[in-house]
C-alpha cells in the first residue's frame, strides 16, 4: 500500500478508457489476421492466366556474333611530292565531302617552278642544237639522191594511172555488158514461158545474147591482160625501190656513223625537255588546286604529316574512315563459323540504337584462329545497307547469321504450345471468354516463335493457365 502514496491513482472513468481501447485493437489484429490467412490459401489454388496472340511476321534462326563497327578507310594524298603548308582537320574529325584537309606550301610550289623553267631553257637549247647539225648534214648529201628516185618515182606513177585508168573503163563496160545479158535472158525466159507463137522473137534474142557474151569474152580478155600489167608493173617497181634502197644504203653507210651520234644526242635532249616539261606542267597543276579536300563523308582516323614536312608522291596525307562504307568486325565461336558464308545476310543490333534492327552482309571471314587460353573464336567481316542513322566507328554491335527465315507467317509463342501424344494442342480464347482446346499444325520455329501451319487463323488468342 506504500507505493500508491507516492502517486495519483487512476480514476475509474480513465480505467474504462484504456479497456475500451484494448478490445478494439485486439479486434484489428484478429480481422486482419483472418483476412491474410484467407487471402494467402486463395493464392495457393489460383495459377495467373497469360494470353498470347497469334500475329504474323519473320521466323528466323542463326547463329550469333559480337564486335564493333569500323568505317572503310579512304587515304588521301596528292600525286606530287610536296610542302604541307597548313592543316585544317584534326584527329577524329568529322567531315563531310569537299571540306578542306592540307594545302601545300606556296613558297615551295614558287621556288620548285622557278627552278624547273630555268632547266628547260637549258634542254631546249641542248635539243636546237642538236637538230641544227643533223639538218645541215642530211641536207648537203640527200640532194643528188632525191633528184635522180623522183625521176623514176615520176615514170611510174604515170605508167599506173594509165593503167588504172584503162582497168576502170573496161570494168564500166563489162559491167554494162552483163546488165544487157541479164535483160536479154530475162526476156527469153519470159516469152519462153508464153509459148512457141515467139520462137521468132526469142532466136533474135539468142542471137543477141551469143553477140554479147562474144563481147564479154573479149572485154575479160583485155581487164584480165590490163591487171596482169599493172601487177607487173608494181612487181617491176617494187624491185626498183629495193635496189634504190640497197643504193641508198651503200652510199649512206659512212654518213650514218655520224647521223647516229646525231640522233642519239637529239633524242637525249628532247627526252630531257620532255621531262621538265611534264615536271612543270605538274607544279601548274598543283598551283592551280593547292588544296587536299575530302572526297567522301567520314571521320579523320589518321594525319600523317604536319606543316613543313615534305611528302612524297602517293603517300596518304589524311585517312578518312568513310561513313558511307560501314562494317562491322565481329568475333564468332569456333562452333557457329561453320555456318557462316561471304555473302550471307546478317541482322545487327547497335548498342547505341538498342530498338533499331540493321541489314547487312558477310563481306569476308577470317578463317585465322584466335586463341585464348581454352577459347578458340573467328572474325568475320560485314558490310552494313545504307542508313540515315548516325553511326560511329568503335560502337559495339551484336550481330545474328541468318541460317533459315520464313517471311510474313502466322506464328505463336512456343510457350503457348503444348505437346500431347506426338500432337501439338493450344487452348483458343472464345468470345465468350471459354477456351477451347484446338490441334494445330506447326512449321519452322527459332526456339522462341513457331510457325502455325493449321489449326489458328491471325488475331486469334492463345491462352496458357487458368
């Protein structure tokens, strides 16, 4: 009884308070304890129900690869040695067709063309001299020579057109000849086939036609002795131009030895012209377009040359990885390169574009293994189709194969399949809400989605559970 001296002691009323409050609390617990137990053994006897429609589209099954894509590169270079003078692109640039890569050095293109027109006054005075002696050489000895070949040349020129004049008249008249004969004949054929009543017509026909094959003889006879002149003629002119020519080199020998020095050093001078001046000609040109522009869209991968190097003729100044070429270098398990070909269509995902499917084309495998520790894999290379997407090179790809595909089928998801008995059967969602078990008849599947055959029309609705 000490204790309570201590303290206020609780009224009745407050008493009743707190009991009240406990009995609600006990009642909350009691419902929701129920309430979740009731709930709880519910779930045990539902399985959830999924549907699965039946839609049309492409099947298709391959084999798998990862990599990274790369951009075909395009070296870009003058065809000159030169001075790089100034660059105006950057390492990993983009840039698009026509923009400015390097120009070349004024200062070099100026002192290179001086230096080269200095070099060609020289050789042409080289090649004027030159031709100068042989000139007066050949002209103090050929004299007496051309003289007495234009005589005979002469004669025999006038003996031919004679000749050849005579020949084409007489083929005039033998060709005038024969249509007289063709007519006379034709004529004979035509009464001939009316009857005897023109025998009288058709024997002065045939007399005529004797008279002209008379003169046909005689005219062959005169073309056949004209052709046979003028061919010895020509027989007796090409002796002469051979002992003409035996004559002319008997007399030229001596003069020969020194021609021959002569030529060699005119041929020398003019090879030298020539060349400096083809030299020239290429400074113009270079001075005219001093400037390296890109030829295709790409990104700069490569400058291999800074202001003041000097580049030799055909050595890449600016690699452009062209955007316009993209491939994709992939790796492929020793288990799947089997099943790859040049020429087989591939479907690439781009990680930078994950809901974008893109086309494209084994181009080249690499059959060199690549060996790591226990993993053994092989390369191949694909030539993506064109696209509007802004792809860069190094971003990561997953490629499949295509091994098989089917093209616009009705499919369904194979978990919506179920086997019985050697047979395939789905259970067919009806208006009503019923489902109704339905054999169906299947073709090709990747694993994932079968092709429906039989059984299922497009739109219907498959369900599983329930």
């Amino acid at each position: 009884m000490k204790m309570f001296k201590k303290g206020k002691m609780l009224s009745k009323k407050t008493i009743s308070i707190i009991l009240a409050g406990l009995v609600i609390v006990a009642g909350t617990i009691y419902v929701g304890v129920n309430s979740y137990k009731e709930k709880n053994e519910a779930n045990q006897f539902e399985t959830r129900e999924r549907e699965y429609k039946v839609t049309r589209g492409n099947i298709t099954a391959g084999v798998k690869g990862n990599g990274s894509l790369k951009f075909e590169g395009v070296k870009h270079n003058f065809d000159e040695e030169v001075i790089i003078g100034e660059v105006f692109v950057k390492d990993g640039q983009n840039v698009i067709k026509g923009d400015k890569l390097v120009s070349i050095s004024e200062k070099y293109l100026d002192e290179k063309l001086e230096e080269l027109n200095k070099a060609l006054n020289t050789a042409q005075l080289a090649l004027e001299q030159a031709e100068g002696s042989k000139r007066s050489t050949v002209l103090s000895n050929d004299k007496a020579w051309n003289e007495k070949v234009q005589g005979t040349k002469s004669q025999y020129e006038s003996q031919k057109r004679e000749l050849v004049d005579n020949i084409n008249n007489l083929n005039d008249r033998l060709a005038n000849v024969n249509t007289q004969l063709e007519e006379v004949r034709r004529q004979i054929d035509e009464l001939s086939a009316k009857g005897e009543e023109n025998n009288l017509q058709i024997e002065e026909l045939k007399v005529k036609e004797s008279a002209l094959i008379s003169e046909q003889s005689s005219i062959q006879g005169e073309l056949d002795s004209a052709n046979k002149r003028l061919s010895n003629l020509e027989a007796d002119r090409q002796k002469q131009l051979e002992s003409e020519s035996n004559e002319y080199a008997a007399n030229s020998e001596i003069n020969n030895i020194n021609l021959n020095g002569l030529d060699g050093a005119i041929a020398s001078a003019q090879e030298e012209v020539n060349k400096v001046q083809e030299e020239i000609n290429k400074i113009n040109k270079l001075k005219e377009s001093p400037i390296l522009y890109a030829n295709t869209d790409g990104i700069v991968s490569a400058i291999n040359a800074k202001v003041g190097d000097k580049i030799s003729a055909g050595v890449s100044i600016v690699d452009i990885g062209e955007s316009a070429k993209v491939t994709a270098d992939l790796t492929i398990s020793q288990n799947d390169i089997v099943n790859i070909e040049v020429g087989q269509e591939v479907t690439l995902e781009i990680s930078t574009y994950q809901d974008e499917k893109f086309k494209g084309k084994v181009t080249y495998l690499n059959l060199k293994p690549n060996s790591q520790g226990n993993s053994t894999t092989y390369s191949a290379t694909v030539e993506l189709e064109p696209t509007d997407y802004k792809l860069l090179e190094g971003m990561t790809v997953s490629a499949q194969f295509i091994i098989k595909e089917v093209k616009d089928v009705i499919m369904l998801s194979n978990k919506a399949i179920v086997l019985k008995d050697g047979k395939q059967f789905v259970k067919l969602k009806n208006e009503d809400g019923s489902t109704t078990e339905v054999e169906i008849q299947t073709g090709f599947s990747d694993g994932k989605n079968t092709e429906i055959t039989g059984g299922l029309n497009e739109g219907d609705t498959v369900v599983i559970g329930g």
